[in-house]
C-alpha cells in the first residue's frame, strides 16, 4: 500500500523563498496547494499558528519555535516539517517524532556561503573593516589627515593559527579556505575528524582549552545544543590569547554574549567578527559601544546560490516525504 499523502497536496511557506513558485509548483510538486506566508515573516505564533493549520508539509524559518502548539494548530494530517536552514535548534524534534512528522533540513547547500561569512569576518575584524568604513564615511579621515605608519595597525592573517570549533561542513570549508594564506588549523571535535587531518589541512585535534590558548583567529562552527550553550565564556575568554579574534557564524547561545562584551572592552581579546547574537534580532548594548566588533544581520547562507539550493533542497524533502518515498535530509 502507498504512504503517499492524499492530493490536492497543502503546503505552506511561512514566507517567500527563492523562486518558490517554480520550485514548489513543479515536478512531484505540480498542482499542490501552496500557501506563502509574508516578506517579514508573521508578527506573532498564533498568525503563524492560524496560517499552518490543515498544511501537509511546512516549510518553516529558523525564528519559528516548532514546538507541540505548532504541531497542534497544524493538525494530524501534518507529514513534514522542511527548515529552511541547516541548523534545528528552534525545532523541538521529539515532539516531532511522537507525532511521526518528519524534519527535514538544507545540510551543504549552506555550506560555502556560511563559509565565505565566517572567513569575511575573520578578515575584517582582523583588519579592522568596519572601523576604517566608518572613519572614511564619517569625515573623520580627511579631518584627521593621511594615516602615520603606526595609525589603524590590524593583527596579521598570512601564516597564524586558526582553531575550528564545530568541525563539520561549515568549520570544513572555513578551514579549507585558511590555505591561501598559509595557516596552521587546528580543530576542536568530541570524535576524530580524519579529513581534518589529510591533506591539504594537515589540521591537528586539540583539546578546546588547547586550542583557544593556541590560536589567533578562533572560528565557531557548532551547533546549538544543550551541551554547545554558552560553550565559550569567561574562562575561555580568559584562555585565549589578547591578540586573538573570534567568529561567530554558529548560534549567538553558544557564546556568552556578556562576557564577549567585557572581554573585548577589557582588551583581553583583539576583536570579534559575529553573524549570529544570544537575542537576535535584538543587540547587547555593549557590543554596540565596541569598535573591535564586526556585526553582520545573522545572513550567513545569504548568497543568491545557497538559497536557492535551499529553497529546492526543501522542495524535494516535501515532495520525497509526500510521496511516501522518505526524506532526502531528514534530521
Ligand atoms: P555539521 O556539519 O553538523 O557540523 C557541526 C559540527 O559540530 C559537527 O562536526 C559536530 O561533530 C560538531 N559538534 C557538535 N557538538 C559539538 C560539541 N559539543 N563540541 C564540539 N563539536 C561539536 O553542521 P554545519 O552544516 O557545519 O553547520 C554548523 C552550524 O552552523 C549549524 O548547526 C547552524 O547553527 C550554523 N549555521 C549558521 C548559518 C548562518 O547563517 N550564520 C548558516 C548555516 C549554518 P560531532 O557531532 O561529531 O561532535
């Protein structure tokens, strides 16, 4: 007998993706129902709630809490639940699970924007970017004249060490892009991660006290997890060398925000370049206050290639679970 669900298929999109009338419109997909939720994203769960009920397939966003009210108001004929992103942490899986809804997510086509994020950031807090922006911008420069040989000194990049923490897709092609400028790369993992250690990285696993007192540029590619929350703090801060920089593409919890704040005010370490925050949208005040910050809008997968990827990787996970053909990338 067929798994397939019962057509007409009902879908939603809780917003618009990349090229979502084609690519939920075709193929498998031909002739579903497919609603498309606002720009913005709905103002509060209970629209979100409204808007789902009766779907087979939801195609959620990472700031939508998938919880047992989400389960609930989208009903029994629920089959999947497609997260527009890699990471899961605002989906409560077991829930999932006892209602036999299956979750999907976009693993790799993330992978090499996400990537790109992190190495941009490294290089501009490293280089001092955003500071020199606002210096030009401002008519700071021409009002303080050419720079002296010892004015806006950023930290090297060519030939340092750089820890990857979190060595998976992301912390892979980070760490893989680290060999045009000739680094060493050393990677944090709770299991051993032979191509970390091949050719070309050659990366050696250390300890994460190891690794944070070694490195210059620190680059966080973890998942958030109940283990990875507030996963770098205070002591580790305090490990870490006054001239190094951190990254942060991950999950904003898995960094102790308040404590970044005093440990790059305090000058205890050189800079920090962020995607991600403890209470996005929202920012710390502090952070606001710091020169030696780097702060881009959580847009990591934000290149034309990956979202569409994404969008179609969602796409085919809806059609595969609908068609009673199992998911494609199932959590
Ligand atoms: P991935 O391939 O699953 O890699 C995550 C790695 O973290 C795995 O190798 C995992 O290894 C490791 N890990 C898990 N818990 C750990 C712990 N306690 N200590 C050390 N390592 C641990 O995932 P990915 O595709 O690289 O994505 C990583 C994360 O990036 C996602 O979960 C997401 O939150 C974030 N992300 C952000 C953006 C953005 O826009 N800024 C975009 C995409 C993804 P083991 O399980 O073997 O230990």
């Amino acid at each position: 007998m067929s798994n397939a669900a019962p057509k007409p298929w009902r879908l939603t999109l809780s917003r618009p993706l990349p090229e979502w009338e084609r690519v939920f419109r075709s193929g498998a997909l031909e002739g579903a129902d497919v609603r498309v939720g606002p720009e913005r994203g709905f103002e509060s769960p209970d629209d979100l709630h409204a808007f789902v009920r009766g779907a087979q397939a939801c195609v959620t966003w990472v700031t939508e809490r998938i919880d047992d009210a989400f389960l609930d108001a989208a009903g029994a004929q629920l089959r999947v639940v497609s997260n527009f992103a890699v990471g899961f942490d605002n989906i409560d899986v077991d829930a999932c699970r006892a209602r036999d809804v299956i979750v999907t997510n976009t693993p790799d086509a993330v992978t090499e924007g996400t990537a790109d994020v992190a190495w941009m950031l490294l290089m501009a807090a490293a280089r001092r970017l955003a500071e020199g922006d606002r210096f030009v911008r401002s008519g700071a420069w021409e009002a303080h004249g050419s720079l002296g040989p010892t004015e806006f000194l950023g930290m090297p990049i060519s030939g340092k060490t750089l820890c990857i923490v979190g060595a998976g897709r992301i912390g892979y092609a980070t760490a893989l892009r680290s060999i045009g400028w000739s680094m060493r790369v050393t990677y944090v993992a709770r299991s051993r991660k032979p191509r970390f250690e091949q050719a070309p990285l050659c990366a050696q696993r250390v300890s994460l006290e190891e690794g944070l007192r070694d490195a210059d540029f620190v680059s966080i590619h973890t998942p958030l997890t109940d283990e990875t929350r507030h996963m770098i703090g205070a002591h580790e801060f305090s490990l870490m060398k006054p001239t190094a920089v951190l990254v942060n593409t991950a999950r904003g919890p898995v960094v102790d925000e308040s404590a970044l704040v005093e440990a790059l005010g305090d000058r205890r370490l050189y800079a920090a370049g962020l995607d991600v925050f403890e209470r996005e949208p929202k920012i710390h005040d502090g952070l606001r206050a710091l020169e030696n910050v780097v702060m881009t809008p959580h847009f990591g997968s934000g290149d034309m290639r990956c979202r569409l990827q994404m969008s179609e990787l969602c796409a085919r996970n809806v059609a595969n679970v609908l068609s009673g053909d199992g998911a494609v990338t199932p959590v």
